[in-house]
C-alpha cells in the first residue's frame, strides 16, 4: 500500500516541475519585428560600442537592413523565407554596420513566437560595402565570397 502511494507522490512531484514557470514566460524575450518594419538598434551591442558610437538614424537602419538582405539572398546564408527574418541594424564602429540576422517565428512562418533564434550577425563596411559574417566556430568575422 505505501509503495503504490509513495510512487503517485513521486509521479505528482516530477510532473509539477515539468510545466512552464510564469516566470520563465515573463522573462523570456520578445520577438523582433519582423523584416518589413522598422529596423531597431540591438539591444544586446557591446557597451562599449553603444556608449563611444550614436545610434543609427532610421535611414541608416533602412540602407544596412536592405543591404543584409540582398547579401543574404546572393551568398544563400538562410532556406528561409524573406518573410521570416527580422534584421536588428546597429554601428559596430565608425566605419562599420552590423546586422543580426533573426528568425522571425509567426503564425505563417512557425516555430515558438516568444523565441528569436540567431541566423547571422552581418558586419558591413559603410565606405566600401565589402561584408563580412559572424563565424560561430571562434566568434570572429569572415569575408562573404
């Protein structure tokens, strides 16, 4: 008789700490918006990028999301969908843009609409044009060819 009901307690115990905490829903962080509204600033730059450079003007936000996008179309850097990424432009530097690339999870595109995996962090140089992608591996840029 105990053992069936030590068993049920058990049973009851681990499946209580098998759901979603609010607080893990509270937490967790809001989708971005998706590629066909306005380019927003990365809330996760450096500091010290963020503190030594101005935000990006809306226009500049506009020409470095235009410009991930056409990259991301001629080098082949995602299968998904235009309609399915959202591009968070910011200053990596005087001279330099950098794009992340995110999956933008709506009904039409699936996946989990409170998650935004990363797809690509984009470096543009603003003088030139030449582009450059986050390798994972190490964490540093590579050249697109």
């Amino acid at each position: 008789m105990i053992k069936p009901l030590f068993l049920a307690v058990l049973a009851a115990v681990a499946l209580a700490g098998c759901g979603r905490s609010d607080d893990a829903q509270k937490s967790a962080a809001q989708a971005p918006a998706p590629a066909s509204a306005p380019v927003a600033a990365p809330a996760s730059a450096p500091a010290a990028s963020a503190a030594s450079t101005p935000e990006l003007s809306e226009a500049e936000q506009a020409k470095a999301a235009d410009i991930a996008r056409a990259a991301i179309e001629k080098y082949k850097l995602t299968s998904l969908s235009p309609e399915c990424l959202s591009f968070m432009a910011g200053l990596e530097d005087d001279t330099h843009y950098n794009v992340e690339v995110l999956e933008n999870h709506t009904p039409a595109c699936g996946g989990d609409p409170n998650t935004a995996p990363h797809v690509v962090t984009l470096l543009i140089d603003k003088n030139t044009g030449a582009l450059q992608k986050d390798d994972p591996a190490n964490g540093d840029y590579v050249p697109l060819k």
